[in-house]
DNA sequence: CGAGGTGTTGAGATTTGTCAACCTACGTGG
DNA sequence: CCACGTAGGTTGACAAATCTCAACACCTCG
C-alpha cells in the first residue's frame, strides 16, 4: 500500500521494542511475562525491508533467522525437485516466516513479498540462547513450531478432502478471519496475491479460481473487482464448508 | 510382526538404552554425542504397547508427550470441524510421533496403530528440561521440528500439483525408501494400510487407488497381491513423477 | 499510446468420482 | 475344521468436476 523509498533499515542499534508492539501478541513475544519483553526484545538483532517480488530468503539458503512481519505480506513457495512449484502459504503482519529451518535442516522453501514489506529479523542463536534463560519464550517457540506443523494438517485436509469451491470459500474465510483479528475490516479487503497464486496455494487453475470468483459473485456471496474483494455473505461461505 | 500378549510393558525403571537402540540415528537421539546418551535415555520414562487399531493418543488429547516408535506402524489422521477425515501421515520404526502438541498446543490429530507397536514415551517436560543440559538435544529437537515442517511442505506439493497416478508413485517410492533405509527390502514390502487410508492420504477415492494399482501392475512398474507390494521398476515410477 | 501482465469466458477433453455389482481373504462360531 | 459373514478390494459404466486451449478484456506502467 503505502511504498516507501526503502532505504533497506539496519537497526543494528536496537530501537525495536517487543513491549510496545502492538502484534506481539501473535509474535514470538505472545505470552512472555512483561518484565521479560525486554530481554525477548535484543533477539531482534535487526530489522529489515523487502521489496515488492523480492525475497526474504531462498530455500537452500543457510538458515540462521527466523523472522517476524511487521508490515506487508509475503508468500512462500516449494519448488520440487522436478520444478513443480507450489504455494505453501500466505503470510501477514504478525506472522512468522523462516521456522522450518530451525535446528539447522536450511530453509525448505522462499519466502516472496507480495507487497513492500517490513520484518524483524531473529537469530535462531539468539533465540535459544535467550531461551535458555527466559523460559516462556523457550515454550513460546515451540508453540509456534507445533502451530506451524498444525497449520499444515489444515492444509493437507483442504487439498485432500475439500472440492474446488469449498477450498477457495475457506481461504477466503481464513484470509477475513486473519484480517479481522488484525483489527481490519474482515469482509472487505484486498487480495494481494494473483489468481495464479490462489490457485496454486489451492492446488486448482487460474481459470477455475476465477470461474469460481464469478459463481459466488453470482450466488450473491461476494463483490470481487480484481483484487478488490467484499464478503457480501459470510455464512452463506461457511455454509458451502458444511458437507 | 511378532504378536506378544502385551502386558502393556511400564519400564518405570530404565531398561531402555538409546546407545544400544538400532534406531537411534533417525531418533530423537540422532547426532547427540555419546557422552550424552545415556542423559538423553532418562528421557524415555515408560515405553507402550499399542495393539493394532488402538489409539496412541486423539486429538484433544492434553499432549504431554513425544513418542517414538521402536517397532510398529501407524496412521495419523485430523478430523475436521466438520466431521471431514483425512489421514495425514504413515509413520514406522524410527519415527517420530506427537511433535505438533509441543508447546502445550494439545495434539491436533490422532495416531492409530496399524499393527501391533511398541513405542517410547518421551515427556515434554523431560526433553525440554534435559534439552538445558544438552544443547545436542535442544538442537535435535528443534531439527526434528523442522523437518516436519517441512514433510507438510512435501505433502502440499503432492496434492497440490500432482496427478493421481503420481501421487501414487510418490507415496509407494517415499515407503520404498523409508524400508530401505531401514534396512529392509525397498521393492517388497507389505503396506500395512488399507486403500482407502492411502487413498485419504493422497486425497483420491479409493476406487481410483485400485484402478491405479491394477494400471501400474499392467505397465509392468509392480507386483500387487492385496498388501503384498513388489516394485518391479523402480524407474519408471520415478520416470512418472518427472512432468 | 502501446505492451505485457493479469483476469475472464467459452467449448471441449480429460481426469477423477459415483454407484453398483461382484470377488476374495480372513476370522468367528458352530 | 468347515461355513459363512464381513471387511476389504476390484471392475465397469456413467456422471461430474476440473483442466486445457484459445480468444479476448482490462489495467498498469513505461
């Protein structure tokens, strides 16, 4: 949305404060006692923006950071050992990105910004060593890393048992839903990735995603100008997840 | 497949000794020194015999711990909101099983024996507390995370951007593979799951796995008897995978 | 103002699912 | 030890969902 000159921040001093985020909640932070926010604050060694179509890091990257959005929105993809790309996910501020490569494995996939992003960075040496000491934080992550492999399942049922209509209709209601804990309007916002994207994230073709925009347009579901897209019927998307 | 009356074995005192286990390295004890194994042995406070079709632990479960199968074979599935089953992983000796309910979280699935197994109970609270001591362990752990992470990733590209018939291939080559390692044959095995199990697993209905089972058989790619699986050509499985 | 990326729509092909019949192995109880 | 019931597996014919290919529309940006 707004697209600054980005002149790439370092804050190698450290003006971040987990204290008076206000994402902290669904961050690393969410949870850690407050007279502990501030050692959990040095794990930020630096903060870091990222252009619209640039990415964050590559699968087969060295993995050493786990990172946290502070702004913007970010896709990451798989690509096969045969080329075959896939969208994993969709990420937005206050989310995590970069946890598969925890423990060393090296990252597994790359993480785009779709938009011109912001993120805080977080040495996973950092991150143990201050987990070490602050033990909430130690729990905190592992938390996050059982929601990551938990958000996963989620998918998997999506691809594995749910029909085109039903798939996009609960990406849609993950998306409001998402944006709405945020504090944005859940039913009117803009989709910041392409149909292709879509359609790859939901396992289905462009065409189908778009085929599939006009029918719940036509159902009365939704208003969808391109990017722009109103939930006209909340429940009546629900509805379609039932059988 | 020895079938023991099963006394539902409680080794409250310790006979169990990750240095001598012959499947320490794909174990949570995989890369920790051996100076620190038998600190890392105190991990395991029970070991538990499931029989065939019973439950090593549901969704909902308030998870306290992390459990590796020293023999056996199990089904994880996640069941929906709305009722919505899929069975989201195969897991054997070695494996690991119950890593999502890390960090409190609760189990999110549920782990199913397929034959009768033998696993090794590992509390939270325990690695997490000898995971201080041994930072090897930490490290593991946390590696171990990712890389479940990161087996989600695998699946999301299989049902996201693959055929039937690939699908199929990669699940009998990944079985393959996993045997082999093992130390078992890779080209004949048994597949201790029904067809419809690997069918909600590849999101495909279990006629379709049939049909595909007969089809591979008729291009000379494999040998099928109900269970009883030979991979004849193991490349051109592999060759299938390739567009 | 033109080009290229993105999105939409239609017609027809293909893949996969559905329904129904039937077969086979296995375990149980007579 | 056999017979039968049942769960699991296969096959066929047909239906439905989704994909493919192709044409075109729209929007943005240089």
């Amino acid at each position: 949305m707004l697209r600054q000159p980005a002149p790439s921040v370092s804050a190698g001093a450290r003006e971040v404060s987990c204290a008076s985020c206000n994402l902290r909640e669904s961050c690393l932070s969410g949870g850690v006692p407050t007279e502990d926010l501030e050692r959990v604050a040095n794990i930020v060694s630096t903060r870091r923006r990222v252009r619209r179509d640039e990415p964050l890091f590559r699968a087969g990257d060295e993995s050493r950071c786990l990172y946290a959005i502070r702004s913007g929105f970010f896709k990451t993809i798989v690509i096969a050992d045969d080329g075959r790309e896939q969208v994993t996910g969709f990420f937005m501020a206050g989310e995590l990105l970069g946890m598969e490569g925890f423990g060393g494995g090296g990252y597994n996939d790359s993480a785009i910004a779709l938009e011109d992003s912001d993120v805080c960075v977080m040495p996973y040496s950092l991150i143990e060593e201050i987990g070490r000491e602050v033990p909430s934080l130690h729990r905190r992550l592992h938390a996050v890393l059982g929601r990551e492999i938990v958000r996963g399942h989620g998918i998997m049922v999506l691809l594995g048992s749910m029909s085109a209509k039903q798939r996009l209709a609960a990406f849609l209601l993950n998306l409001s839903r998402r944006y709405l804990r945020r504090g944005y309007s859940g039913s009117r916002f803009l989709l910041r990735m392409t149909r292709e994207e879509i359609g790859s994230y939901l396992g289905l073709k462009i065409e189908t995603v778009s085929r599939l925009f006009t029918a719940f347009h036509q159902d009365g579901l939704l208003d969808v100008q391109y990017r722009q897209l109103s939930i006209v019927d909340i429940q009546g998307l629900e509805r379609l997840l039932a059988d």
